[in-house]
C-alpha cells in the first residue's frame, strides 16, 4: 500500500502494523471526535476510549517565553474525555512553560500541515513535545486520525507512543 497522507507515511516508514479504515465524514460537522466515534465504535466493534483526538496547544510561560516566538505541543486523549492542560504541562516537565492552551485553529492546521477533524499525532509538519493519555496504552490497539478527515489509522499504542516521542502521562480531568 502507498502512503496517502505524512501519517501513513511516518507508519509505513518505521514498519509499524496498521490497518487504515475509512468513512465518510460530514463536511457539516462540528465534533470531528464524536463523527469519528459514531462512523467506528459500531462498525468495527470498538470501545469509544479506543478512539483517540489530537488537540495542539499552545505553550507559554514567564516574560522570557513571552517574547519567543509561538511553541505548540500535541496532546492526544480518547474522543470522550476532557483535556487537562495544566496535566499536559505538569507532564511536559519542561520549567519554562507554565500556561498550555487550546492552539488558535489556523495556527493548528499551520503547525500540523492537516486540516481540523484530520490532525493526526503522527507524520506533523512541525515537530513538538507530545503527550499521549495513559488510558491509550490498556488496549491493544487505538486509532487516531490518519491526516484526513474521515481516515483513521488503527496501531499498537505502544508503536504511536514510540513514533511520535510522546510523554504518557494522565492529561484528562
């Protein structure tokens, strides 16, 4: 199989095992999560926790960091459940950002090089720190947007934990 997106690329790339899986998204929608949740759970007979959102944020800190230019980070969490970002900065253990915010839509997709609703964790544009939610690694496989609205890519979290060099930590509330 060719790669289709920078996603499946990265995956193909490090020989890592996937399974790609297709549906149609609703150019109307406004929760690509819950779109992808609704078109996958059932068919392919999946828990919703399975399913996981990649969400860019925004870091800051003190009045030197102020003065930098923007930094992002990527957290990535099951559709169901709600970002904590000072969980995501508490796990990023990094002293000079002490904010994490929602990144301004254009500045995502900038960031990432995807479109909202196909922001996958892997094969970005832009490398930035990455945390995945600790409950992604009770299952034997998660899926997570393939770069493309209504394509996601079904792998080991354990291969997406290695591929994206994230932190794993509990950034949910």
């Amino acid at each position: 199989m060719s790669a289709m997106t920078p996603a499946v690329a990265a995956a193909e790339r490090a020989g890592v095992e996937h399974r790609l899986h297709r549906y149609r998204a609703d150019p109307r929608a406004v929760s690509y999560g819950d779109e992808a949740v609704e078109h996958l759970a059932d068919t392919l007979g999946v828990d919703a926790g399975q399913i996981l959102k990649t969400l860019v944020l925004t870091l800051s800190g003190g009045e030197a960091a102020a003065r930098q230019r923007a930094r992002f980070a990527v957290a990535v969490l099951p559709v169901p459940r709600r970002l904590s970002t000072k969980a995501v900065v508490a796990a990023l253990s990094d002293p000079s950002v002490s904010r994490a915010e929602m990144a301004d839509p254009a500045a995502a997709q900038r960031v990432t090089g995807y479109v909202l609703g196909g922001v996958s964790p892997l094969g970005r544009r832009t490398v930035s720190p990455t945390v995945i939610d600790s409950s992604a690694l009770a299952w034997p496989t998660v899926l997570c947007s393939a770069g493309r609205r209504g394509l996601e890519i079904e792998l080991a979290p354990a291969d997406l934990r290695r591929l994206t060099d994230a932190v794993v930590a509990d950034i949910c509330t």
